[in-house]
C-alpha cells in the first residue's frame, strides 16, 4: 500500500491556485511555486509528518497556466516560469522525502474548444506531446513518482458520463490520447502513468489493454442520496474488480462531516477507507484534499498520522 494524498493545488495570498502552480498564466501573472516556495515547502513537510509518501498535484489543469499560447490560440510550448516552479516543487518535495504524481491535465481541457483540438486529431496529438509533455518528461520524468495523464475524462467522454460538456469527446478519441501519451511516457521515464477515473463503476475501462496504464484509478464519492449511482468500493477487495493491474483510490472525501450543500457523504471516515485500502489489497485511498480548497473540506493530519504512523 502507498499512502498518498492529493495537494491538489496550492494557496496563494488566500486564494486557491487551481491551474497556476506551474508557470505564468493566461492574465499574464505568475502565482507558482517558487513565488512562495517556503508555504509549499511547509505544506509537503506536513504532509510527509503524516507518513505520506505520494502527492497527487494537478499540473496543466485547462489550460490556463504553464502553457504558452500565441495570439492567434495555438499552442507554443511550455510558459515562462514553468521551469522555475516545477524545479521548486521537486526541491521542496525532496526535502520532504516524498515523491509526486503529476496529473497533466484536467477534464476542463475539454470544454474549450481551441485547446480540445490538440486532443482530437494524430496532428492535434503531436503538437500536444511535443510542445507540451516532451520538456516536461525531458526535464522531469527522471524524478516523480507517477503521471496521471487525465483528471475524470468520465465527464466529458461519451460512452462514460458526459455530464460537465456540451459536446463530448468520443472515447476512442480519449483512448487515443491517453494511449500516445502513455506511450510517450514510457519511452522517456521511469514514471509510471495512470488516469483519474471519475466513477468506480468505469474502473474496468482504464483496465483496457491498449491504454498502456501501470495502475488504475478511481475516485470514490459516494452520496446517500443517490446511492446506485456509482458502484461502492466498501465491501469489495481490490481483487474483486477482475483487474490486471493494481488498483488506487485516487480519490475520496477527507471527512464525511464537510461536503458540497449538493451532495451528502455517507458516515465512512478516513481511517475506514485507509482500512479499506488495506485490507482489502488496494493501492492506497488518498484522500481529497490537503488543503481543503474546495467544499470537501481538508484532511485531518493528526487522523491521518495515526493511521499511517501509529506510536
């Protein structure tokens, strides 16, 4: 089992940075890591006080930050200041003594059609590893832990649950995507590569032969309200899916007590998914989220700490 957990972002001047840990962004400001390298530093520490060992850190996100766009949308190359603060990331996780998981991209990528295009199409795709995710492994796949190429693609492929886009993305095409970039990945690193899978149920696609995944990934958020929404992960061992490779809990709700006013989280805590994960032959469970930046709430440390470390 690898005790992980997501970051996912970080906070900057009190502000959630989704998007713009890594380079300068789309209002042509720069709020990445190394702006303020000892609240990042302090972050991973504590996360490594916990006993974790894995961050799952969103990276390209939509678009909106480390990218470099030219006037007319099409996509240069890597952002100004992306170096500087993927260097100050590694740096301060080093120091921590715990590794990352770089999730590339986030299913927002989609909905802006633009940048979709460099999904979409052999020549879109080229573009999209060459510019973007050479440098990246180039520089970088030397030193992490993992490479989640996409963040819940469920929501916006059709043939899984298309309910954030108003034109879905066929899932061949997601396939092919994650297949080149597997691909590629394998080809420069040492990473292995994953995908963030939105529902337990779909845990079986990302099993797919040809997608060329190392571990599968889903993310668990259960609601009483709807429960035959999703398949449950409690009461199942990891065995139980018919998978070829090991199984992650990527995701899950740090404390079923703090919750979106949308969704109600059944009574399971975080050590009953640590438990689950155990026992029942599972990757990890890394909850959602350190920081708390969203309406499911921050992890509790001193929980987590005596589960993973217990005196």
């Amino acid at each position: 089992m690898i005790p992980g957990i997501n970051y996912p972002w970080t906070v900057f001047e009190g502000r959630a940075n989704y998007g713009c840990d890594f380079g300068r962004n789309i209002w042509n400001s720069h709020t990445g890591v190394s702006m303020h390298a000892a609240e990042v530093r302090a972050d991973l520490a504590a996360m490594a006080a916990t006993g974790v060992e894995v961050v799952r850190w969103f990276v390209f996100t939509d678009g909106r930050g480390g990218v470099a766009w030219n006037a007319d949308g099409e996509l240069a190359g890597i952002a100004d200041g992306f170096f500087d603060d993927m260097d100050a990331a590694l740096e301060c996780a080093s120091n921590a003594g715990v590794r990352l998981c770089l999730v590339l991209l986030d299913y927002s990528w989609v909905h802006d059609a633009g940048r979709r295009q460099y999904l979409a199409s052999d020549a879109g795709r080229s573009v999209f590893l060459d510019r973007l995710i050479e440098p990246v492994l180039e520089r970088y796949g030397h030193a992490v832990h993992s490479f989640d190429v996409i963040n819940e693609p469920d929501w916006v492929t059709e043939g899984l649950e298309p309910n954030r886009a108003n034109e879905p993305m066929p899932l061949d095409e997601l396939r092919h995507v994650i297949r080149v970039t597997a691909e590629r990945i394998h080809a420069r690193s040492r990473a292995l590569v994953t995908v963030g899978g939105g529902r337990v149920r779909f845990a079986a696609e990302w099993d797919h032969p040809d997608l060329g995944l190392d571990f599968i990934q889903v993310h668990s958020y259960p609601d009483v309200r709807y429960p035959d929404r999703d398949e449950t992960v409690f009461g199942r061992t990891a065995a139980s899916f018919g998978l070829t490779k090991p199984l992650l809990i990527g995701e899950h709700p740090s404390d079923p007590r703090v919750h979106p006013a949308d969704h109600l989280s059944p009574a399971y805590s975080l050590e009953d998914y640590l438990t689950l994960a155990r026992d029942g032959g599972y990757l990890g469970a890394w909850p959602w989220s350190f920081k708390g930046t969203d309406a499911f709430g921050a992890v509790d440390q001193v929980a987590m700490r005596a589960w993973i470390k217990p005196p």
